[in-house]
C-alpha cells in the first residue's frame, strides 16, 4: 500500500498544469441553472465526457433529467464507473457541475469566466465550488490509469447538475429514478465543503426553514399616516419579535458550527418606489437553521404564534409561505467506513487529525443520508464558494486528489 500509494501521490503531484488546464476549460462554460437565466449544464457535461472517455472509463452513463427550460431539453448528470478488483461496493466522488452567477462583476479583479492564476491560486467563477472537487476526482483516477494500477473497489465519479437551486433535476432525480445505483457497502464522499487544512469531515446538518413574511396593510400618503395601515412598520416589529426564537430554541450542540439554531432575517423585497408613500405591503424573508434537537412543527408553531401577536396589535394581515422546509437528515455515524477512510487518508497525506462536525448549510448528502446511505462531506478549501474572486488553490486541488487517489487503494 505504501509503494503503490507513493507513486500514485508522486504522479499527482507533477499535474499541476493539468488542475490549471480543466479548471480553465471548465470556468469557461458558464452552467448556470435557467433559474439563474443559463442554458443548465449541457456544454460543461459535454467537455467532462471527453475527459472520461480519454481516461478510459469503463463504463459512463448520461441521466437525463427532461426539462424543457433549457435549449437541450435536459439536466445532464455523468456516472463514470472505473472497475477495480473487487467489485462489492464502489468509491463515490460526487462533484456538481452548475455554478452560481458571479454577482456584480465590478467586485471582480478579472472576468470571472476566465481564469487567472496568481500566488498558486486558480481564480474563476465556480474553481473552488465545485469544480475543485470534479478536477480532483478525475486526476485521482487519472494518476491510477498512468500508473497502470487497479482500485481495491469499483470507482464511481459522479457529476450532477442543478446542485445551486435545489437538485430537482440532479441528484433528486438520480435517486429516484436509478436507486440501484448505490448500495449500502458504497462509499460516498462529496466534495463540496471543508476548511483550509482538511480536518473538517461533515457527517450532519441541521433542519433548513426558509420563510418569506408578506405583511399586508394599507398604502397611504405620507403625510396622511392616519389613513393607512403601514405594514413596512408592521414587518419591521415583526422581524425584531422573531428574534425571541434564538432565546426559545436555545439548545448547544457542540458538533455544530456554529453550535446553535439561527434565525435570520435576509432577503427585502421593493415595497413603494417613493419616500413619501405608506406601504400597504411589505416582503422579508428568513433563514433559519435548525438543530436536529428541535423538529421544524414546534418552530414553525412559534412563528405562527408571533405573528398573530403582530397582527392583532398592528391591525395588519401576513402571509407566510415555506421556500424551503428540509427536516435534518440523519447524520453519518463516527465511526462510518467513509469516515474512516477518510481520516486515514487525511493523516496519509496531510499529516493532521480530522475530525467530524455539523454544519448549518444543507448539502446534497441529505438526500444519501434519507435514504440510509453514509456519506460524508470533505475537502480542503478556503471556503470562498459564491464570492466574487473565488479561487481554488492548486495545491488543495492536488492534495485532495490524494486522498482521494489513497481511499481507492484502501481495503476495508
């Protein structure tokens, strides 16, 4: 194992001109989801086929998720299977393909379709999230095939669309119409989240409640408050009367980070164009994350409770409406076969001691975990996912692509 393994990590190590090749061809095809006004990931599936068909993969399959808001009429998502000597269970690395729009491009030192590199830095729209992952998978399997070594397990790439606006048409899809994919002895690890030295392997999460409060009064002049209900103001003690949650739903768990519930009030939509006009409606929105000790019927109950406070001393009506409800999954034991081969990869390679901890944002392991499935989130990254000059450091890409390249050859 030990030979094997440091060959594998000496080829690794010579491909930095390769990391810096696909990131580039990859940042250059923007997949952004028609949510987010793109044409979903079709280009960007098309090139990452030809990269597994020229390693060799013994077996690649399309799924098709049909929709007929982008030009193909389909979500592409690759499975790449790499057959190793036994066959009983597969090493999953599953990466997302779309990406997020780059926001506003004057927060940009470039353009962010085209990458730069600076300082070891590859720098790019959607280099760190998720392409980071999908080049590391690949040139794990790369270095394997160049040196002529065969895995222990089966190796599954796994390459999903629609990731940043809620899976429907991704891994939703995968697992509801091809469940035979996976099996319960499978390993899956997700790339999609991590800290700077790797230490950090996410095993749970918390319940997501996302809310949008529509406040309706009555519009009036300015001057004339009187005549009109204001349901800015309204909306405005209602969000201050919300954060009596954070006091309520007060439990600590410290495998979390951070180790409580959050309530947060985000998202403000327009109400009246002019300073001297009463709204008569008034839109916000909240991001709660939930510890797994409380269930989201109890919160939601809260909610409701505060509400109608506001609305009988305001005189006003609000709607409520879920934009996203996720209860938590279940988490990943400790002591997972994922986890293990993750912590002794990470010793392998790094040098450091991982741990397992909790985290607030809901990632597409949720979907595995549901299901019965242990699977584990892990990288190395700086967590730059969604701002503007995000950037993949190159040598993240090549020393995860070791871990990885060292789970392959692990005997369980």
């Amino acid at each position: 194992m030990s030979d094997v393994f440091q060959r594998v990590a000496n080829r690794i190590s010579t491909y930095e001109d390769k990391a810096i090749e696909y990131e580039t061809r990859l940042t250059a095809i923007p997949a952004l989801g028609p949510e987010n006004s793109g044409d979903g990931e079709f280009k960007k599936a098309k090139y990452i086929k030809t990269v597994l068909q020229q390693l060799k993969a013994d077996d690649i399959q399309e799924i098709k998720a049909p929709d007929d808001r982008v030009s193909a009429g389909y979500r592409p998502n690759l499975v790449a299977k790499f057959r190793g000597q036994d066959h009983s269970r597969t090493i999953w690395i599953m990466a997302h393909m779309d990406v997020v729009p780059p926001g506003k491009v004057n927060l940009w030192t470039g353009d962010p379709w085209t990458v730069r590199v600076e300082g070891g830095k590859i720098i790019g729209r959607g280099t760190e999230d998720n392409q980071q992952g999908i080049v590391s998978g690949i040139l794990a399997v790369q270095a394997l095939r160049e040196e002529g070594i065969t895995p222990e397990y089966d190796v599954g790439l796994l390459l999903v669309a629609d990731e940043e606006t809620g899976s429907k048409y991704g891994l939703k899809y995968i697992a509801k119409d091809h469940p035979e994919l996976f099996r319960k002895e499978d390993i899956i690890i997700i790339p999609d989240a991590g800290n700077k030295d790797g230490t950090m392997i996410e095993v749970a999460e918390k319940s997501i409640l996302w809310t949008k409060f529509r406040t309706v009064g009555k519009q009036c002049h300015g001057s004339t408050p009187d005549q009109g209900i204001n349901a800015h103001r309204a909306g405005a003690n209602l969000i201050v009367r919300l954060d009596a949650l954070y006091k309520i739903f007060d439990k600590k768990d410290p495998l979390f980070d951070p180790p409580v519930s959050t309530f947060e009030p985000t998202k403000k939509d327009p109400n009246v164009a002019n300073i001297n006009t009463i709204p008569g409606e008034d839109v916000f929105y909240q991001d709660a994350r939930i510890l797994p000790d409380y269930s989201l019927v109890e919160v939601e109950k809260k909610i409701r409770e505060m509400v109608a406070e506001i609305e009988q001393k305001f005189k006003v009506k609000i709607e409520t409406e879920h934009m996203q409800r996720e209860e938590a999954p279940p988490s990943t034991p400790s002591d997972a076969p994922v986890v293990e081969a993750l912590k002794w990869a990470v010793k392998e390679v790094y040098g450091r001691e991982a741990k397992t901890i909790g985290i607030g944002g809901g990632t597409v392991a949720a979907f595995f975990r549901r299901a019965g499935f242990h699977a584990a989130v892990w990288s190395t990254m700086d967590e730059l996912a969604h701002q503007p000059d995000e950037y993949a450091r190159i040598e993240n890409i090549l020393g995860d692509a070791k871990v990885f390249a060292h789970i392959f050859l692990q005997r369980y």
